[in-house]
C-alpha cells in the first residue's frame, strides 16, 4: 500500500527530472545566443527564468528516489542535506514566482 502511494509522485519527479533540465538547458542556451547578438532585459530575465527552473528540476531528483525506493529516506537521512535541499527548494519556488510576477510586469509595460 505505501508503495502505490509513493509511485505516482515519483514518477512525476522523473520526468520533471528527465525532461525539464534538458528543455531548460536548450532553452537557456536559445536565449543566450539571442542576448549576444542584442541586449534586452527580457532576454536576461528568461534566462534566470530557465536557471531557476534549472535548479528546481535538479531538485527534484532526490525526491523521486526517495519516493521511488517506498519511502527510504537515502538522501534525506542526512541532517544537513536535508536542510540546504529544503532551504534551496524554499527559496527557488519564491524566485520562480517572483521572476514570473517580474516577467508579467515586463509585457504589460511593453504593450502599453
């Protein structure tokens, strides 16, 4: 019983593994060209944007194992591991919604 609960939200977080860092880094890398040929603030911001998003995805891989082992906590045993990822994941989740509150802003000033 405990496994089937633990099943779905792992496999959720390896896909977010498996899918999101690699369209993050194509997407970062996108942007990064573009910036070079011109300067923009919007192009900087995405890539933060997809940094951050970067580093949330990368996040998620030690809790798919976790959650895919049927609860062992292999990553999360250790005290101080278990404090930066919680401290990184609280403080990633506020920037994404911050730059995304930023990037709203960013397009309403642009259409105006």
């Amino acid at each position: 019983m405990i496994a089937f609960v633990y099943w779905p939200s792992g496999a959720t977080a390896v896909f977010c593994f498996c899918f999101g860092v690699p369209a993050n880094i194509f997407s970062f890398s996108y942007f990064l060209a573009k910036n070079k040929n011109k300067y923009s603030y919007v192009n900087l911001l995405y890539m933060v944007i997809n940094m951050v998003d970067i580093l949330i995805c990368l996040l998620c891989l030690p809790m798919a194992v976790t959650q895919l082992s049927g609860g062992k906590k292999f990553f999360f045993s250790v005290g101080f591991l278990c404090s930066v990822w919680g401290y990184m994941w609280s403080i990633l989740e506020k920037l994404s919604i911050f730059s995304i509150g930023l990037m709203s802003i960013c397009r309403t000033i642009s259409l105006s």
